[in-house]
C-alpha cells in the first residue's frame, strides 16, 4: 500500500510521486500519515514537510497552508514551498 502525494506551491506543482509516510507541522502539532490513515484536513504551520517513500526521503520547507488526506492521497498546498538539496522527483 503507498500514498499518492501532490505538494503545490501557489503557482507550481512543487512534488508528486507515491510515498510510504508523510510527516507535517500543523497548528495542532507534527503529524504522520501512513496509508489506511482516516481522511483529515489539517492547516500547516511554517516548517518541513517530509516525504518518505522506496529509498528514498523528500524535504520541503513550506510557509504554511493546508494538508488534506482522502483515501490514501495526500495534498499539500502551500503558498510557498521548496524542495531541499539532495531530494529527488
């Protein structure tokens, strides 16, 4: 089982790709989504967002916005968002 991740910037498609776990700051605190998580709407704090999936780990740093999760997919919008050095996809 994996999760289907899509992370956007206001004006950009920043990531997408299949993962294991995800992991964000929100207001209510650090949260982590595997798949069969129950679907949620979370808003994000400044922070990483971390994406972990086959081998491989994805950083961003996003200024805030939303995280929604529906049946094994994941959405992150952000009005900013980057991706860290050494991150692939």
């Amino acid at each position: 089982m994996a999760l289907t991740v899509e992370l956007v910037a206001a004006d950009r498609k920043v990531w997408s790709g299949d993962a294991t776990r995800v992991v964000a700051r929100t207001t209510d605190g650090e949260i982590g989504i595997l798949p069969g998580h129950a679907p949620l709407l979370g808003v994000l704090v400044e922070g990483e967002v971390r994406i972990s999936g086959e081998g491989e780990q994805v950083t961003a740093r996003v200024d805030g916005g939303f995280l929604s999760v529906d049946h094994d997919r994941v959405t992150i919008v952000a009005e900013r968002a980057e991706v860290g050095a050494g991150s692939s996809n």
